[in-house]
C-alpha cells in the first residue's frame, strides 16, 4: 500500500509518501518552497527506489 500525504508545516509544504510491502515501511519526505510554482506542483516526484 502506497500513501501519500502533503500538509502546510509552517512556512513550508512538505509530502510524504508512505509504502509498506514485505513487513517493512519506507517513507520518503519531500519539502516544497513556501508557495510551490504551478511547475513544481505537476513535475516533482519522489523516487522510492532509493529507501
């Protein structure tokens, strides 16, 4: 199962994207600008390969 979660810590947004298989839990955290641009809000990825 895959989730993904994105919140306002203030000044920041932030993502994080949770996955569990095989019994363990990866997560990963991305931090967004102040006001993310239209751009960033469409191309940012988390790459999960690398947790």
């Amino acid at each position: 199962m895959v989730t993904l979660t994105v919140y306002f810590e203030d000044p920041w947004w932030v993502a994080v994207v949770e996955m569990e298989a095989d019994g363990e839990l990866r997560v990963a955290r991305q931090v967004f600008g102040s006001e993310p641009s239209n751009s960033e809000k469409v191309t940012k990825r988390v790459d999960l390969t690398g947790i």
